[in-house]
C-alpha cells in the first residue's frame, strides 16, 4: 500500500515499514514506532502536527491544543506555557484566562475559594464580585456549585455525619462532594 492510503486512514507508517501508529502519535514526545522515527527531529521538524494540536515552539513536539497555557507544561521546551505565547492564546469554549501570568482555568475554579491560578488572579475580590455563576455566597465573593449546595443543605438537615447516608436512602440522588 502507498502512504497516500495510510494518511487516508489516520495512520503513519515508521520509517522501517513494519509498523504503523495513529498520527495523533507522530511527534508527541513519546516513542511510539519501534524504530523510534516518530520522534526523529528531522522528520518532527518538518511534521505538520494534526489541526488540534500546537506545535512547541522547537518544533520537534505536537500536544494537544487545550493543554496550552494550562499551568502545566506538556512541551519539553516548556514554550507551551510561555508568557508571550500565553498573553496572546485564547482560552477554549468553559476556560477563563487569568489576569496578570496568563493561563486557562476551568470557569468552575473561578471564585470557588482556592486559587488555581499561578498570579491568584481566580479569587480577586475585584473579579469575584463581578464574575457571574449560579450560586454565590452571602459575601458575594465566593461562587458554589448545586451539589455543594445540596450536600449544605442536607448536613443543616441530617447533621454532618448522617448526611451522606440519610441523603441516599432518602432520595437516591447522586452526589458529589469535593
């Protein structure tokens, strides 16, 4: 078979020809090809990564697009964490950017009491008393989630160790308590 079918199927054929691997694979920073071409840097350098993943800025890594000023660095060059790179990226769709050290969070850890963000920036009383979720503390500053407030409501209720018990015989809800 030609290398215009394997492309077609999603794969990459190894450069020794025996083996195949999912191109998601091909240049992400695992070995994956017996023969170890899925991470040549001649051929990662001039490899276009798939659409949604980004390439490290030493072009010899692709990573998967949300993992992109996350906090954590995927790229073994780091570059996906990078303030100039970070300033300019758009968060995907349930992300919030934080201020000052841009990075994405989850719109969930906005306000929720703990800072997520490195600059501390998901807890500014400034953005909390502006930032919109569904339910928010008496000080205006803190935002919960349903089941935070079901599991509050079930403690003012069953008391704190009868909670969890009396709630699931009770209504056989699920819950969730972080």
């Amino acid at each position: 078979m030609n290398d215009s079918y394997y492309k077609s199927v999603g794969l990459w054929k190894c450069q020794d020809g025996l083996q195949c691997i999912n191109r998601y694979e091909v240049c992400d920073g695992k070995h994956e090809c017996n023969d170890k071409s899925d991470e040549d840097p001649l051929v990662c350098t001039q490899y276009n990564c798939h659409p949604r993943k980004w390439k490290c800025q030493d072009g010899l890594q692709c990573i998967n697009r949300y993992e992109v000023c996350d906090g954590k660095p995927e790229c073994n060059d780091r570059s996906d964490e990078d303030s100039v790179v970070c300033t300019h990226w758009k968060c995907r769709a349930g992300y919030w950017k934080c201020k000052d050290k841009p990075q994405c969070i989850e719109e969930a850890l906005v306000c929720d009491g703990e800072h997520d963000c490195n600059d501390r920036s998901d807890e500014d009383p400034a953005v909390c008393t502006q930032y919109n979720c569904t339910v928010k503390c008496q000080d205006g500053l803190q935002c919960i989630d349903w089941d935070e407030v079901y599991f509050r409501v079930l403690v003012l209720k069953y008391g704190e160790s009868n909670a969890m018990g009396s709630a699931l015989n009770t209504w056989q809800m699920p819950l969730t308590v972080r």
